[in-house]
C-alpha cells in the first residue's frame, strides 16, 4: 500500500508536494517563493536559519505558508564544535570532498564521511539542530518540517537517528522516504535505515523523492520538469525545487522559476497537491491506525 492510500487518498491519486529549497539564502530566492506561494504553485518551502537573507524571509513571509527549518551545518550556537574544516572542504571547489559529492550520489559518500569525522557527534549535531529551529520559531515562524541542506543529515545512521529523535520531540514531519528496493537503487543508504525507521513508526514517508536537476539551457529545464511529471506514480511524491526570480543569482535557479510558472500556471497537470502540514494532520487521523 502506498503512503498516499495510509494518508486517505484514493489508490489512484498521484498526491505531490512540490517543494521549494534554500529560502533565506539570498532575497531573489525569497521573493520567487512568495510568488509561486501567491499563485498556489508551490506547497512547501524549507528556510535556513542562518543566512544572508533569513531576515528578510521572516520580513515577507506569510502565516499561511507551510514552512520547514532547513537545517545545515553553520552552527548559530555561540560554542565551537571545530567543524570550519570540513565546511570548508564542502564548500572549497579545489577540494577532494567537493568533486566527490558533487560527482556522486549523495547516499554512496555520506555513510564514510559522516563516520569517519569524529567532531559531528551526537549531542552537538542533535544541539545545533534544536537550536536553529529554535532560533525561527522564537522570531515567530510556525515551522511544519525540516529537512536538511545537501542531505547533511543523512551523512549516518547515527545523524539519521538525531534527526528522528528531534522530530519526534517536536511533533514535525520529516524527509523520510520509504526503503522501497526502488529507492535504495537511488538512495544506498536506505538500506542501513529500515531498523532504525521501525523504532520511529510516528512518521509518514514519502513513496517517491525527485530532485529538478541543473541543466544547460532552459529548454532542457522545462523538458526534466515534463519528464519529472509523466514520471510520477500514485503515491505520495516530493519535487524539490530551488527557485530564483533573479538570473543574475542563478540561471538555473531562475529557470526553476520560471519553468515552474509555465507548467503550473493554468494547470494541476493531473496531480493532487498538499503540504507537510496538511499530510500531519491527515496521518494523525489515518496513518496511523494502518500497519508499514
């Protein structure tokens, strides 16, 4: 049974979220979110809590929004958790650990590199993550989820764990896919996760997570995005959108918006859409009474 059908959806319904990333981090990004937020294209977005623009996001947001913490490793605690080396390896073009996320999936890598670096313990990544929710709902955002920037969360089983436990204590909703053996194809780490979801049975998860790649030119952005669409099944799905209204930002930022505009200007393309908050509610009343 699909996770759509547990959240009381017909077993033909293709029900999607389609999710914007990175609010926060410049304001051409915020700006395209409450657009397609206005004109109902887009049912989630996700916000740093500690970037450039996280001011003017909290500035212009709306109440009515489904909004999420999106969690990264830039720690707004006032404490040292010694992790500027490998921030920098992330972030450093020259370095090896960026050609080898940027060239892989992140789910082969993770499970090495988020054992192998003794500083991201338990109790400091479990600290920095409370308190960067923290820091959003105290200037008065109502948050719905979390996720995390560049899957940071799922570097282990012991992270993963971390994540579970927060969003249990905080009644969220989460970026929890379903170990199907189609998406330990594309996510290996799944794998490793089945017992540790068994201990955690207070979540949905989604039956399908797609990612709006970067591409080079906008007619190719608007042919993934048609692809993406005929490619959805029954189920719950999650697209993840990064959009920008300015080009000058990013062009492929920008095409995500402008792509999306086009696709779901006029139409729901045949699909069912809801939000984290909506699907929280529904598992409080559904999910939860059915067995995985």
């Amino acid at each position: 049974m699909k996770w759509s059908e547990r959240l009381g959806y017909s077993p033909d319904e293709k029900v999607v979220i389609i999710h914007a990333d990175d609010a926060g981090i410049t304001s051409g990004t915020n700006k395209a979110i409450q657009d397609l937020f206005k004109k109902n294209i887009i049912q989630s977005c996700s916000v740093f809590a500690n970037s450039p623009a996280t001011d003017h996001f909290l500035d212009i947001h709306d109440s009515n929004w489904d909004i999420g913490l999106h969690f990264n490793f830039r720690p707004v605690l006032d404490k040292k958790y010694h992790w500027g080396n490998f921030i920098n390896l992330l972030e450093d073009k020259t370095s090896k650990l960026f050609h080898l996320i940027s060239n892989s999936r992140f789910a082969d890598i993770f499970p090495f590199y988020g054992d192998s670096l003794p500083w991201l313990t338990s109790i400091q990544v479990g600290m920095e993550l409370e308190s960067q929710w923290n820091s959003l709902t105290e200037q008065g955002l109502k948050l719905s989820h979390i996720d995390c920037h560049n899957g940071t969360l799922y570097f282990s089983k012991r992270l993963v764990r971390v994540y579970l436990n927060l969003l249990s204590k905080k009644q969220a909703a989460g970026m929890v896919l379903d170990p199907t053996p189609e998406n330990i194809k594309s996510f290996p780490l799944l794998r490793r996760l089945i017992s540790l979801y068994d201990e955690f049975p207070t979540f949905f998860r989604l039956d399908k997570l797609i990612i709006l790649p970067d591409v080079s030119s906008y007619s190719e952005k608007l042919q993934a995005l048609q692809n993406i669409i005929e490619s959805i099944n029954p189920g719950l799905t999650e697209i993840i959108v990064h959009p920008s209204s300015v080009m000058d930002e990013s062009k492929n930022k920008f095409w995500d918006y402008k792509t999306l505009l086009e696709i779901f200007g006029n139409s729901n393309c045949g699909l069912v859409f809801a939000n984290w908050g909506e699907l929280s509610m529904r598992f409080n009343e559904y999910g939860q009474n059915t067995s995985v």
